[in-house]
C-alpha cells in the first residue's frame, strides 16, 4: 500500500520519476516503480506563444485540411478595412466561410460579441454564411457559451463556431505536419506520438499480390451489381481516321496511351467506361474509378474514397504494390462535366501530376474535350449516334422477353441516345403517343415512385433532394442529409419516416460512398424543373426561376412538362432560348411544344418575308445590308436561329420557299439601286447576273444550294434586322 505522503508523477507533468517520502517530508530513498498503465500525451498545445501572424496562418491551414475548403487565404492586410474577415476560405459546394484570428490571453464574453459584431451587423463580404473565431485562450467559461448560444440565436442565418485553445489542440492533435510545422518538430512528437518510421514503412509495405487481387475482385463484384450488358456502340476518332467499338476500349487501351470519350448526354459514356473498367480488371490492371462530380479539391482524397469500400489501404498504397510487381495502372475519371466547373481545372492538373508520379493511363470522359496538359495528350474519342442496327440491338437487349419490332421501333423514333433507348424499351406501348424525352423519364419516374408506399410524397422527397443538388452546384448529398431533409418533410405532412427508405431503394436513385445521387443527371434535371413548377405562382416566376445562368439545363424539361398550351407558350416567350426552342422544333419536348414552336416559326417567316418584299439587299465588301432595317426582338431572334438549325428537318418547306423567292426580289432591287448610283455599268431590271464581276457576287453562286439559299434568306430575316 502507498504511503499517505507519497508523490508521483504522471506522464505529461515534468518530474519523470516516482519519489515515496514519509508523512514528515524527510527524504527517503528511491524506489523502481513500473511505469503506469496509463501514459496520456499532453493534452494541450501552447497556442498562446502562436504570433497573431502564425495563427492567421494556422487558420488557413486549418480551413483547408479540416473544413475542406477547396481554397483559403487571408484577407487583407494591417491597415485596411476588413469588415471583421481575415482569413476567408471557399468551398466545392456551398458559400464562403471567413474566419478571425484573435492571439489573446484571456477571451471573455464581451471579446466574443467584438469579434462577432463587426461581421454580423457589417457588409459580410463574401456573402459568408459561417463565422469562425479562432483564438489563442482558453474559452472554457459558462459565461462564453451562454454568449455564444445568445449570439448564434440572434444572427440565425449565420453560423458562429467558436475555436478555442482545446479545440485547436483537439484538431492539430491527428494533423501532425501542422504541429511540426507551427510549433515544431520535439512538439509534435510529444503531442501527436506519430507511428514510427519503421511502422509506416511496414504498413507501407502491407499491400501484396493478395491484397490486389481482393481489392480487384471486390471491385469487380460491385461494378457488376446491377450493370447491363454492353451493346457495342462506335466510338469515332476526332479526325474520323479510326473506329472503335465501345466493347473493345479495354483491349484497344494501352499502357501511356491516355484517352479522352466525349458525347451528348445519355449516349452511354458512363456505361462504357465501367465495361472498361471490368475488361482492364480482368487482364491485369489496376483499376480506380473516379466519378469526378464527388472531387471536392484533392485528388488524393477522392482517390481514397474511391478504393475504400474495396481494400483497407490507401490508393497509394496500392499504387506502389502495383508499381513493384509492373503491374499496368489506371484511372478512369468518368463525367469531368459534372464536376463543379471551378474545379474542374484544379483536377485535371491534379491527375495529370498523379500520373507522372505513378505513371499512370488515365481515361476521362464528358460532354467536350477537355483541355489537358500536353502529359495527359492522347486518343480523343467520340461516341456516334447509334446505326439502325445498333438501335435494335438496344431495343432487344433491354426487352428480352419481347421482341423489339413493329410498333415499338415506331415509338422510339424520337429518341437518339442509348440511354432514351434502354428506358422506351422498358416502358414499351406504356409511352403516350408522341413522348419526347421529358415524357419518357416522366413515365419511368412515375412507375418507380407508384411503388413506395406513399407515391406523392415519395416524389416531394425526390423534390426536395433535386432542388439541393441544384442550389449547391453539385451531383449528390451526404447520405445523412439526405435522410434528415426527407425525415423534416415527412413529418411536417405525418408520413412514416420509413418512407425513406423506400425511396432510397428506388432505381433512379443510388447510394455509395455515403453519397446519395440519382443515376442519370436526366433525372436531377427533370425532378428539379418538376420541383420549380410545383411551387411557382405562375409562368412569369417560373420562367424568372429557370432564367439563372445555372438552371439553363431546366428549361427544355419545363417547357415539356407544361400540359396548358398558353403556358408553353408564355414560358417559350419569357425564356427565348435558341437551344430550348430547337429542341421543340426538332419534336422532342412533346407534341404540344412542338405545335407551339412551329406556329411561332411560321408566324416569324411570314413577318421576315413580309419585310423582305418591301426592302433592298445591298452587298458591299461581301456585307449585306437591308434597307430600310427593321428590328427583331430576343425571341424572335432565337426563333429564327432555331429555324436555321433544323432547316434540313423541311418542316418548313413552304415558309422557307416564299421567304426565298422575297429575297431574291430584294438582292434584285439592290442591285439596280446599287447601279444607278454607278453609271458605268448599265444592268437590266430582269437581268438574273449581277451587274458587274466586281460590284456584286453572281447571284448563281449563292443560289446553287437550295441549303444555302435558305441559310441566307434565315440570315437575310435576321439582318432585315
């Protein structure tokens, strides 16, 4: 039994021996005590001896590696007004945050509400919806937290965090290049107790042939779970000198030879990576799949998170055993478009460093070719429409029970992608007739969602969770916000939070990586403009809502889901959209959009032919100019756009053919106004040449494609502009 005198020392204070004395304080000898179970690191850092500069600084570095900001950096420098901000980080998805650093020795309740006010009650700039003080005290005090919770309750549209000496011990403890490099190298060894070196060259080590042929098979069995087959589709060279079928892309890859595949939405560039991916797995690769709508600013990171469900190293980790055993490497960054689009160049320098370090093939896929630096030059590959052929083997493959024929192939003359394809094939003689692609997924979602228990609400949740995606720039949501958002909307309508679940296990809609995201952007798209008309007043809201710069994709979809003509109407006016209006020219937003639009062109060509037959075309210097000019408004000039685009379709033939034969009477009045004015060259008022080889291009030039002489008489409508 210990003395009632004696001392002892735990590990942390700064005797390091155990001393046993005797009740008088006399001296006595020295004893061998075993070392104590327990032997805590200190548990706080001196953050007081941090210089104001340093801890700016440390907030920076804190706002990178623990808030994840893709960028932070301080704001301003001594003298300026900074409005309560000196350091301001920014985000992937979400606003800014900006942070304050405060070196001070004691930090009271009153220093928090100076802190907090000249930000709160200021010009927030960067229109912040976070503050953090970051401090170099100790904020455990009663009265500091009732402060706080009386602040944050004031300025209930900013969130106040509050970083104190424990809370920059609690963070820094688990970062140790931070510790070494804001209070050095002994300190962080004390503080952090890091694994050994040997340790990390063991684990390092860890990965061998086994733990990559698991990781493979794991992944390999994932890829597979609920894939299609893979119908071949081509893939055309950017030059048109070479043709590759989508099935053979693993074989055609080889090591170095990077490879970008591009197309339009839905052509089935996701679908052919992840057979890619299988092909490369089972000749040897080592395989990791990016989706790059989840990179959120460091690649290693995104990487991590990518082989995690698969193996229990790092990606690096795997990388090395691969380097070691000349095993070839690749990564697979599948949809760049949907990465937010100010970090899409931050990731493609990312890759293409990685790839230098591993030596790594890489292959991207998007809607365009994306700009890489010259090590990531390679194969650029797009893919094709799909051929008769390949159409009905699309239709036969997602309809094996029946065959895909007769009134089938007649209904899916609409659809172009192979992803319209798979879904109309499903749907068969369930589409109505003349459904566009808004009507198809329109379908799809609605079978899915007569599925779950409370159909109506189940399509809200899908709502709601479009509607965030869309707000934050972004393709998914933390699973548990996800399910916390759903939960507050069932109960506010008192619907079993269980609904949840089903919705969750519904086809469009796929949870991994603890990230909830719908399996085609389509379906993002058509819920939130769905989600937008649900709550809009009228047209001119709706069309106020689908007119920012980031919804331009939700405007096709609106247009098509309108069931009142005035309305699709009204919205085609608000919006004047030439790609919004070429799509319904071309049938593809339903039959009513479709009558809408060709009414509205006929109408515009009658109006550019009426003008025409009262007006002269003067050419000078290959210029034309119409007189007298006449104004177009913004929609009907993008009518008139949108006319030019689909001019092969001959939808508008007859239109077409008068506004012709109007414009060739204005050249010819031109061209004898044009010679009066010179009275060296005569030229008869019937005369089908030009009045001169120098004065005016031979009308028969422009005339000899009935192509062209539609474009120009387009041109000519827009210009009697």
């Amino acid at each position: 039994m210990l003395e009632q005198g004696a001392e002892f020392a735990l590990a942390g204070d700064d005797s390091s021996d155990v001393v046993f004395g005797s009740d008088d304080g006399s001296a006595g000898s020295v004893l061998p005590v075993p070392s104590p179970l327990t032997a805590t690191a200190p548990l706080l850092l001196h953050t007081q001896e941090l210089s104001w500069e340093a801890l700016e600084h440390l907030a920076v570095a804190l706002a990178v590696q623990v808030d994840h900001a893709v960028e932070a950096r301080p704001f301003g420098r001594n003298g300026q007004a900074q409005d309560g901000v000196d350091v301001v980080a920014f985000f992937a998805s979400g606003p800014a945050a900006v942070y304050q650093a405060k070196k001070y020795e004691r930090f009271a309740a009153s220093d928090l509400r100076k802190a907090v006010l000249p930000y709160a009650n200021g010009s927030r700039p960067f229109r912040a919806r976070r503050l953090v003080i970051v401090t170099t005290a100790d904020v455990r005090d009663t009265k500091l937290d009732l402060e706080l919770a009386r602040l944050r309750g004031q300025y209930q549209d900013l969130v106040i965090d509050l970083w104190g000496r424990q809370q920059l011990s609690d963070m820094l403890f688990t970062l140790p290049d931070l510790v070494r490099r804001f209070f050095g190298e002994h300190t962080m060894r004390v503080f952090c107790r890091p694994m050994p070196a040997r340790e990390e060259a063991d684990s390092a080590r860890a990965a061998g042939r086994q733990e990559l042929e698991d990781y493979s098979a794991h992944l390999d069995v994932y890829l597979r779970g609920d894939l299609h087959e893979l119908v071949p589709l081509t893939l055309a060279d950017q030059d048109g000198a070479e043709r590759v079928s989508s099935a053979e892309l693993a074989a055609w890859l080889r090591p170095g030879r990077h490879i970008q595949v591009v197309g339009a939405s839905g052509t089935g560039k996701s679908h052919t990576l992840t057979h890619a991916a299988l092909g490369l797995l089972q000749a040897g690769w080592l395989a990791i799949l990016l989706r790059a709508s989840v990179y959120e600013g460091q690649l290693g990171s995104s990487l991590d998170e990518c082989v995690s469900p698969f193996s229990p190293h790092e990606a690096q980790v795997l990388v090395q055993a691969a380097r070691q055993r000349r095993l070839p490497i690749v990564l697979l960054v599948d949809a760049v478009n949907e990465c937010p689009s100010r970090l899409q160049e931050r990731l493609i320098q990312q890759v293409s460093s990685w790839c230098l370090r591993v030596g790594a093939t890489v292959v991207i896929s998007s809607q365009e070719f994306v700009h890489v630096p010259a090590a990531l030059s390679g194969a650029r590959l797009r893919t094709a429409d799909p051929n008769p052929q390949q159409r009905t083997a699309l239709l036969r493959s997602h309809r094996a029970s029946q065959a895909a024929n007769g009134p089938v192939e007649a209904d899916c003359a609409a659809f172009d992608t192979a992803f319209e394809l798979s879904l109309a094939a499903q749907l068969a003689q369930r589409l109505p007739h003349g459904a566009g692609r808004a009507a198809l997924l329109e379908a799809h979602v609605g079978e899915q969602v007569q599925r779950v228990s409370q159909p109506t609400v189940a399509r809200q949740v899908l709502h709601r969770w479009a509607l965030l995606m869309d707000e934050r720039l972004t393709g998914w949501l933390p699973l548990a916000e996800a399910r916390r958002s759903a939960a507050q909307l069932l109960a506010a309508q008192k619907v079993a939070v269980s609904t949840v679940e089903e919705v969750l296990e519904a086809s469009m809609v796929r949870v991994r990586h603890q990230r909830v995201e719908f399996r085609h952007e389509w379906y993002a798209q058509l819920l939130a403009a769905e989600a937008l008309m649900w709550r809009s007043a009228g047209v001119p809201e709706l069309a106020g809502e689908l007119g920012r710069p980031h919804r331009r994709e939700l405007a096709s979809w609106a247009v098509a889901l309108h069931s009142d003509p005035e309305a699709v109407r009204g919205l085609l006016r608000k919006l004047y959209k030439t790609e919004v209006l070429t799509e319904a020219l071309r049938g593809r937003l339903g039959p009513l959009a479709d009558e809408a639009v060709l009414a509205e062109a006929r109408q515009c060509l009658q109006a550019a032919a009426e003008a025409a037959a009262t007006s002269q075309v003067v050419c000078t210097d290959s210029t034309y100019t119409v007189r007298p000019a006449q104004s177009w408004s913004g929609y009907e000039q993008a009518v008139f756009h949108a006319i030019g685009t689909t001019i092969r379709d001959g939808r508008l033939l007859e239109p077409l053919a008068r506004l012709l034969r109007e414009t060739d009477q204005a050249f010819l009045r031109g061209a004898v106004q044009a010679a009066r004015h010179r009275p060296v060259v005569s030229v008869s008022s019937t005369s089908t040449e030009g009045p001169g080889n120098q004065s005016l291009p031979s009308r028969e030039s422009w005339r000899s494609s009935t192509r062209a002489r539609s474009i120009k008489s387009v041109s000519v409508a827009r210009a009697v502009c």
